[in-house]
C-alpha cells in the first residue's frame, strides 16, 4: 500500500473517532514490517470438503479423537457432543461452562479443555469438571487456546494466547502485535504449572511431536511456526519450525500413520492488515472504532502439511464461497481428516487415501 493511501485511512479513522467520541485505545503498538507474502498455490482439493452432522452445533474448533475413533467437540455454546461416525449417534456431554477452544484425551481417555473464560478443564469420569490450571502463579494467564499431550508424557502442555487480551478480543491483539503470548506445561502429578516458552505472538495452537521431544507451537499474528524442545541437548532451545505462511495459522496436529503435522489456516493474510504493521499510530486509531468497521478476515479456507523437518508437504485451499470454513482445527485418521471451525455449523470430513 502507498503511504498516501496510508495516510488517507488515517485521517479517515482520526476523523471517525473525534466524530464518534469513541473510548481511547487499549493497544499499545509497535512497527512490524512483515515479509512479503507468498505466492498462491493453486490446488483445490478442499473443494471436496464435506460438511458432516450439521445438527452437532456450530463453532467445534476444538476436536478430540477417542480410541473408538469417535470424535468429541466443543462447541460455541459450552457443550461437549460426542460423535459416533459409525453410528450416527450423538451425545452430550455436558458443558465447559465457557467456550472450550482445545481439546485432548489423557492417557485414561478423560476429557481435557482448554477454555480461555475457565481455565484448562478435566472432565472426570463422572462429568464433574475439575480446573486444573489458570495459569502460573507469577502470571496467570488470560487466553488459554490449545492443549496437547502424548503417551510418552502425561504432562499437559498449553498454549496462553495473551496475556493482554481475553477471549473475543484477537483484533486487538493483531493490532498490537506484540508478543504477549506463551507455552505452559502442566503437571498432573505435582499440581505444578510452569512456563516453557514466552514472547510468542498470539501462542495459538499446539501440537506435540514425535516421542514427544518437542512441542510445535503456532504463532498467528506473526505467520509462523515456532519448536520448543523438550527433551535431549537442545531441551529448553525455541527455533522457527515454518515462517512467513500463507495465513494466520490457528490450531494443528501431528498425525503418525503420515507422519507430518496438520496445520488449519483461518484466514488468507491480509494485503491491508500488513501495510498497516508498519503503522503503529495508524493501528491505534483503528482500534478504537467500532468492531464492524474494523477489516475482517476474507472466507478462503485452507490446509497446510509439513514434515517433520518444517518442510511443506501439502497446501490445500479452496475459493468457492459455499465450502467449509473458517478451518481452525484439524485431526488427522486412517481414512482422512476431521475439520473443526471457529464459527460454522458442523464438522468437516476430508476423505485421503490410507497411508
């Protein structure tokens, strides 16, 4: 974008705001030039998305597989449905009591919720929900996002998405861009939280790897993928696993039978959104006008694989306006992929060939 135009939005938004009287802005900015976008891969295999169980609810960006290869989501409303491809059936399973975001089976196959509004959540064998965690003691945390664990580590590791910003204010943390974010492991043993990894921006998702030697952690506002190490030489060391994506990274998986890691895109980045980065001043006017007048994500959902060594397998899209989306989570079976979404009804079912 020109810096005339940049301008003119400015005073544009200046304008608007003196007008409206509106409240000052709660964003502290600060300048990033991000990379130059990629290019666009053509490739429309998500045209053959389908949309399963649309009676489920709506918002199941949380997904879970149990070991009867049924699939547990969480929903807009706080429910927790169950839900039997076999079969058809659907069960309930109660609810959060907030939004649930996240989701995993421990190694007893009980429920664990990653909820921004109450914390990460354990759903005992009874129904009772137990919190498990809030956070740090030092710095409790404010957005709890994703949550992942593995047979080799009881532990749970978890994603605080700000610590600025609560749930239903990501516009505010994009426009500020800094990195309030963080990874968090919990102990089941000790009741002990700690902090594994700070200074993420916008800590989304979170998937363990291979032998659960490292946490893969998305990073949405920056367009990347980071890796924290957790075992080994290198334990405790971050590095950038996937940098400059397409879009904005939301949750992802690792599949063992294809051996890569599942990444949902909400959204295609934005040619606005980035030639405003550099513009601090500009971004804290925009944050304080109102909700429907600030940019939103354009509908192109997309899909993303990459090996184990962070290079990119598949990227999978599609830009027809009736197809499944925004795609936010994903988990990975023998016979293909069960998508989740931040906001559309039902569930999405990507058949792949068995590896």
């Amino acid at each position: 974008m020109r810096l005339r135009s940049v301008v003119l939005i400015l005073i544009l938004a200046a304008g608007l705001v003196l007008a409206l009287g509106l409240p000052p802005a709660r964003i502290d900015p600060v300048a990033w030039t991000p990379p130059p976008a990629p290019a666009a891969v053509d490739d429309a295999t998500l045209d053959r998305v389908q949309t399963r169980v649309p009676e489920l609810g709506a918002g199941g960006e949380g997904l879970a597989l149990d070991a009867q290869g049924r699939v547990l989501a969480g929903l807009a409303d706080g429910r927790l449905r169950r839900y039997d491809p076999r079969s058809g059936a659907i069960e309930d399973l109660g609810s959060s009591g907030g939004r649930p975001l996240g989701l995993v089976l421990d190694a007893e196959q009980r429920l664990v919720i990653a909820d921004p509004l109450r914390g990460l959540l354990r759903r005992e064998a009874d129904g009772r929900l137990t919190v498990l965690s809030t956070g740090t003691a030092e710095r409790p945390a404010r957005f709890i996002d994703d949550v992942d664990t593995h047979a080799e580590d009881p532990r749970l590791y978890f994603t605080d998405a700000s610590d600025r910003f609560g749930y239903g204010e990501h516009q505010l943390e994009a426009l500020e861009h800094r990195p309030n974010g963080r990874l968090l492991r919990f102990d089941p043993a000790s009741g002990r939280t700690e902090t594994l990894a700070s200074h993420l921006y916008f800590a989304n998702g979170v998937a363990l790897g291979p032998a659960a030697a490292y946490a893969l952690v998305t990073e949405t506002s920056a367009y990347r993928i980071s890796r924290v190490w957790l075992t080994g030489e290198r334990r405790g060391e971050r590095e950038v696993f996937a940098e400059n994506l397409p879009g904005f990274p939301d949750n992802l998986s690792y599949d063992p039978l294809r051996r890569c890691f599942w990444v949902a895109l909400y959204a295609p980045r934005s040619a606005l959104l980035d030639a405003l980065l550099p513009h601090p001043q500009l971004r804290r006017w925009l944050s304080r006008l109102p909700a429907a007048l600030q940019p939103h994500p354009a509908h192109h959902p997309q899909l993303l694989a990459f090996e184990e060594d962070g290079r990119r397998r598949h990227h999978w899209q599609s830009r027809l306006p009736a197809s499944y989306g925004p795609i936010t989570s994903v988990e990975a079976d023998a016979g293909g992929l069960w998508l989740g979404s931040l906001s559309a009804s039902g569930i999405g079912r990507l058949e792949l060939p068995v590896p």
